[in-house]
C-alpha cells in the first residue's frame, strides 16, 4: 500500500500503523533510498528491511556499552554506530558486517553526521569535543573544541561547509568545516538536546530543555523565530524532507508537528507513555517513526485523505 507525503495540509490525519516494543531507545535512523531503519536501543541496534514490523531483519550487538546513535553514509551502504565506549564503528549495512573502529574520543560518543557528499564525518561526545573525519584520509579525525560540556548533537548544512553542534553548555555552535573555526555562538537558556539543518541547509532547528525551540539563519547565526514546544524540555526535531514540516518529540510525552515557516502548531499526538527520545521521517517523506522512553518505536503515515 503506498501512502501520501505528510504535510501541513494533512498531517492531522497521521495514523499509526505499528508498534515495536525494544530495550531503551536512544537513536532512530532510515537509510537513504529508505529501505531500512535502524534502531538504536539498549540491546544494540536493531535493522528493519522495507517493511517495519515483527521480528528485526539484522541484529548488531558488537559494541561493549549502549548504542547512543545511528546513521548511514549517503549511499546507504554503511552504517555507522556511535557508543558509550567511546568509539564509533562502520558496518557493512546489507548484511551487518563489522568493518572499522573510529577512536579518539575519550568519553561517550553521543552522536555521529555525515555530510550529503559523504567526504566528511562529525561526532560529538561527552569530552566536550567535536571530531571531524576527512573520509578521504582514512579515519583521521580533528578535533573542533569550544563547547564548555558534553556535545548532544551534530548537523552538516546541505550545499555548504558548515557543520552546528549542540551542547549540554547551553550553546548551539556554527563550524566552518573548511577553517575548522567556529563561526558563531548561539546562546540558549538551558542546555541544546537536539538540532538539525533544513533540508536546503538555510535554517537551523534547536531542541532545548528549555521547552523552546528555536530557528537560526545558518548564514548570519540570527535568531528567526523561536516558540514554547513541550513542557519540561524538547528531546528531539527533525524536518520533513521537504521542508515544510518540523516535528518534535518531548518531556510531555507527545509528538507535534509544526509549520517550519512560521512555527504555528499543525498538530498533537498523543501517544507515547513516556518522553519521546527520538524521530525520522522517511526519505520520501510518507513516514513518520518515533521513540520514545516507553521502550516502543511506532511508525505513523496518512491512511486517509491527501
């Protein structure tokens, strides 16, 4: 069954097809083409090929501590696993080969980008470090060093050298990914949980445990907008692949979706029994999956209407 691309439009209509009940969630992640999704959780990481649902298709357990997030290269023929024993690894993604181990941290690695072209790599972990992996040497990394605590997240700019990383220091960071200079500070009021990049690299979205989320200009680092999400802090943002819808997940258990221009609320699910930790819209942008700290990833689309 195909289903319609969720927008403003119809987003009210969102309807879940199922559920998954899995270890503690950290991390959701679908690979480019879409064909799978990966779910990082206190058992490892979990793979689902074409259809989510029932038993996963693969199974990665080789890290020594818990799986803090998941990503694919941009040809979605790698995956790559951040974790709490400082590393991260690359695995063969068809068949969940292991393949490589990044080092260099010296703490949690808490989260792991590519950029679209796939010739660089940045994570961020408990150090307060940001590490920048130039894939054309190998596994070297540079270290990008500023942020005063643990960095929570990380987003490369799409069609420009930028990279934006969050931290439990109450700042968003803009790195010039060329210089490896840091190009701007953007202050918030508690510390930054999430954040990512629209799709036209244009506009920054950062999550707060301030209830807030924000819009940056990526260009100039001002301020565009920023408005009350969930009470008790917002956990995670993601943008619709086209760019018309962010969606957040938070403290009040609950998902919204938002009009990414203006930032009026389109709508409120309530569905989760706990905080919702993470979220990944499909590439084509027809799903929505979710997970949350109830220990269960569910997947929403539009099944009536368009």
């Amino acid at each position: 069954m195909s289903y319609p691309q969720i927008t403003p439009a119809n987003a009210a209509q969102l309807t879940e097809l199922t559920h998954i009940p899995c270890g503690f969630i950290a991390h959701l992640a679908w690979s480019p083409n879409g064909s799978l999704l990966a779910v990082a959780h206190g058992g490892g990481v979990w793979l689902w090929k074409d259809e989510f649902g029932g038993e996963p298709t693969l199974k990665l357990e080789a890290h020594e501590a818990p799986v803090k997030a998941v990503t694919f290269t941009p040809d979605g023929r790698i995956l790559v696993t951040a974790s709490s024993d400082t590393t991260v690894r690359f695995w063969i993604a068809a068949s969940a080969a292991p393949m490589s181990v990044v080092r260099g941290h010296t703490d949690s690695v808490e989260c792991v980008v590519f950029n679209v072209q796939g010739t660089m790599m940045a994570s961020g972990a408990a150090d307060g470090v940001v590490r920048l992996v130039d894939m054309s040497e190998s596994t070297h990394s540079v270290g990008l060093r500023g942020h005063l605590k643990e960095v929570s997240a990380v987003s490369f700019a799409a069609r420009r050298p930028l990279l934006a990383s969050g931290s439990w220091d109450n700042t968003a960071r803009l790195w010039d990914t060329q210089t490896r200079q840091s190009r701007a500070v953007l202050q918030h009021d508690d510390w930054v949980r999430d954040l990512v990049f629209s799709p036209d690299g244009n506009v920054l979205a950062t999550a707060c445990k301030d209830m807030c989320v924000r819009l940056w200009d990526s260009e100039s680092g001002a301020e565009r907008l920023k408005f009350s999400a969930h009470w008790g802090g917002v956990d995670c943002v993601v943008f619709s692949p086209d760019g018309r819808l962010l969606a957040t997940g938070g403290r009040d258990n609950s998902i919204k979706l938002w009009n990414a221009h203006d930032g009026t609320l389109v709508t409120k699910i309530d569905a989760h029994d706990k905080p919702v930790l993470t979220l990944a819209f499909h590439p084509n942008g027809s799903f929505l999956a979710t997970g949350s700290g109830d220990n269960s990833v569910r997947l929403w689309a539009v099944t009536s209407g368009s």
